[in-house]
C-alpha cells in the first residue's frame, strides 16, 4: 500500500489509508505499507502511530531532493514561528511575506518548480520507492499494489513497481487529477498539462483496478479517457469515519457553538460571515446566543473578515491541533459546519471535504453551506436539513434561526444526520469494498456510464469525445 503521507502525519490525505490498513487484517489481509521518511510533518499527531496495528509493516523512503528538504526545513521553521507569535507578531509576518519582494520571488520559484516537477513535487520520490519496493518484495512477493494519490507520483510509483514486480495495481484517488487544479497544477505550462493526461492514460490502461469517490467523479474520467479507462474497472469508495457514531449528551451552556476544522485557504466563507452579520442585525437575540469557532490553517483571513464585518465577538479561530484535542472541542460543540471551495473553481461539484465524514461520526447537526456539489449530495443523502446555497445570505439566516432554536429547547438530535443512513461510510463498510477490489469481485457500488451528468464547470473542458488520453 503506497501512501506518501501516512501517521504520524496528520494531515487530511494520511487518515484514508490509516483508516484501510487498521480493518484490512481483521479481513484477511496483511498490508505493507510503503510512506516518506521525513523530519518535517504538515500536521504532525504521533497519536496517529498508536493506531496502526502491529502486524502492519511500515516501510519508510526518504525523498533524496535538496530543494525539497530545503522548502520543508523553511516552511516548519516558519509555521513553528507564527504558532509562538502574538496575534500582532503573526499579522507583521503575514504583512512581511505579502511584501511585493516576496511576491515575485515565490511567483518566481512556483514557475521554477511547475516546469521542473513531473507529474508533482514527489517526483524525486518515484525511483527511490520502486527500488524498495522490489527489494521488499524479494523477500515476500505482495498479491497486489495499491497506491493513493495525491501526491500523483505515487500513482506512477504503483504501476512502474507493479511492472517491475509482475503483480496488479490499483488507483485510489482522493482528488480529481486532470479534471480540477490545485495551485501548483493550475500554474504549470499547456505541455506539461497534457503530458498529465498522457501519463494518467498509461496508468488508467495498465491498472486492474481504479477507485474513485462518486458516481459523478467516475462519469467524468469515463468521458474524459474514453478507451483508456474502462467502466468495468472502476469501484466507488468515498471517504469515510473510524469507528461507531457517537452519542452525547452536550450541556446546552450559556452559547450554541459551531464549530469548523480543517484548512480554509481555498474554502468560501465569505457568503457564510455576510449571513452571519445579517442574522446580527436583523435577530440580535438570535446572535447573541451563537458562537462560530474555526480550528485550522488560514484561520486568520476568518478573523480579519469578522472584525471587518463587526461580528468578530461571535467568531474565534485558532491554529490546527492534535487530533486528540480536536476530539475533546468537537465533544463540546452543537454543531458542525461544512463549506466548500467556490463555485467558479473548475470541478467544485466532484468535491466533498474529507472533514464532512469525521462530522457523520459525532451524530451531531451538520450545517451546510454549499454550491451544487458532491458535499451537498451526500448530506442530503443522510437526512441533514440544514443545507444553505452559498450564494444566499437569506438561506443562511433561515438555517441558523432554525438551529438557534433547536438548541434553545434542546431538540438539536431532530436536526442530526440519520445514523442508520450515515453508517454507509463507515470504515468497516469501506474496507468491505476495498477487499472487493483486491479479490478481483464485481464492484460494491457499481457505476453505469451515462448514469448521471457531466457537471457543468467539466463540459467544455472534456468536450463531447473526452482527451482520447493514452
């Protein structure tokens, strides 16, 4: 199992392979799971290596770029930096690297790395593990690769040492490569796009299996690299919880908190604070007793948008925690709140934030505000009610009354998702599927091409005929 990030990093990509390995050897299977050896974690939670079991190998390669070392080593002495500053210190270090100077050398050096890195900045990455892979492999031949991605290299990592090895790959993604863009990917040059599509073809070709997290994300490739991936091949497995819904019993205190986790610098929150400061200035009352507290990275554009606004007494933010900790707020919190990125992102309504499954487990309401999208299926899905179009200020007022109210009388569990609907994403069920796929079995949750539409930020870019990719 091919998982560059992977405990005791605790960023959002890691908890999905964590989430496989912990049920796959009560299912018969025994993974090795193959991850970087690195001094330097986005979100580093030692807590997370308590919770691989002990029959799991962990095999760790070390990626040998300097430049990348020397970008990691930067970013942990800046990160660790900003989290000892005063809030007046971290906002003269984010004036700083907003300078012009500082602009143009990162405008400078992302032109650089986009050019340079094939298909992504893990590309030193590749050869590395392949060679370990092949000497791990020596010993005990595997039955099977799967490697996830992002990072996408670890794709290429799969099939190069399933080729090597003799043995079959499979592709789980946890993004939509070629069909939405990060930053990085959104910079590169026209060439370097379209020799994405051309390496993802060969992969889609070569693999026995390929997992993807919707039906709509999976009409998408179908149509994008028709004749390179087949609809036979495709198994759908969402992301999903650890363990059993939770049931608490919350003290209604003297605020209706609503609380957010995760990253929020490429999450639309504008509409969500207007609407806020409109429930301020039409219900007073109602605002008095509702409280909002984002947890995560770019938490601080939040905080200067609500002092803007004048409402900044009902929104506090802090820094990403441990996961030990975020599990302690979230048992003190009402409710939850789930955004997504904004609508004129190509390829917004394929996504549903990873954060919105840890939501499903604590059985408590989930507010909504959303575009069109996966995370608005899903909810509807499950039963929540509390959905607000993102563009509405009005909307969110109306969900926001409603759960002020609930509170008020203690009702909140009317408004929870339904768990007998929610326990379709449990890992349990998800590691099911998975096992699936390893035995070669027709899919769980199979998907039919031409079942559902192409969304409409995909059409012209995918045209009619798709890419003809590989």
């Amino acid at each position: 199992m091919i998982a560059y990030n992977f405990a005791p990093e605790g960023n959002a990509g890691a908890y999905r392979p964590l989430r496989f390995v912990r049920h796959l050897p009560g299912k018969g299977w025994k993974p090795t799971i193959l991850t970087l050896e690195t001094d330097f974690y986005e979100r580093y939670d030692p807590g997370l290596v308590a919770l691989i079991p002990e029959e799991v190998s962990v095999v760790r390669v070390r990626n040998p770029d300097p430049w990348q070392a020397f970008q990691a080593k930067r970013s942990q002495r800046v990160r660790e930096k900003v989290s000892a500053a005063s809030k007046e210190t971290t906002g003269s270090i984010q004036a700083e690297r907003q300078s012009r100077l500082r602009r143009s050398l990162r405008t400078a050096v992302h032109s650089f790395e986009t050019w340079f890195y094939h298909p992504d900045m893990a590309m030193t990455w590749i050869w590395p593990a392949v060679r370990t892979i092949a000497e791990v492999s020596s010993a005990a031949k595997p039955d099977i690769i799967w490697a996830t991605a992002p990072p996408w290299s670890s794709l290429v990592v799969g099939a190069l040492s399933a080729r090597r090895i003799s043995v079959p790959y499979v592709l789980d993604f946890r993004d939509s490569w070629t069909l939405t863009y990060t930053n990085f990917e959104r910079e590169r040059p026209s060439w370097a796009k379209r020799l994405d599509r051309r390496i993802l073809g060969k992969l889609f070709q070569g693999a026995s299996g390929v997992i993807l997290r919707s039906q709509t994300e999976a009409e998408c490739f179908c149509r994008a690299y028709h004749g390179a991936l087949q609809s036979s091949k495709i198994h759908i497995i969402p992301n999903g919880f650890e363990g059993r819904i939770e049931q608490h019993t919350i003290t209604r205190g003297e605020h209706c908190t609503v609380l957010y986790t995760g990253t929020l610098s490429d999450y639309r929150f504008d509409t969500l604070l207007r609407g806020v400061k409109e429930l301020k200035e039409r219900h007073p009352q109602c605002a008095q007793e509702l409280r909002f507290h984002f947890i995560g990275e770019a938490t601080e554009a939040v905080a200067q948008e609500a002092v803007a606004l004048g409402i900044s007494e009902m929104v506090s933010t802090s820094k990403a925690t441990s996961q030990d900790v975020l599990a302690q707020l979230s048992a003190k919190a009402h409710a939850f709140l789930l955004l997504e990125r904004p609508a004129s992102m190509r390829g917004h309504e394929l996504l549903a934030g990873a954060k919105l499954f840890g939501y499903l487990k604590s059985g408590k309401p989930i507010i909504g505000v959303l575009p069109n999208c996966e995370a608005r299926n899903i909810l509807q899905r499950i039963g929540v009610t509390m959905i607000a179009d993102a563009d509405s200020t009005s909307d969110i007022v109306t969900i926001l009354r409603q759960l002020v109210d609930a509170w008020r009388k203690d009702a909140l569990s009317q408004l929870a998702p339904i768990p007998a609907l929610c326990e379709a994403y449990s890992s349990e069920r998800q590691t099911a599927a998975l096992v699936r796929v390893f035995e070669g079995l027709p899919p769980a949750d199979s998907f039919v091409p031409g079942s559902v539409d192409v969304p409409a930020s995909l059409r012209e870019e995918i045209g009619a005929t798709g890419w003809q990719a590989g």
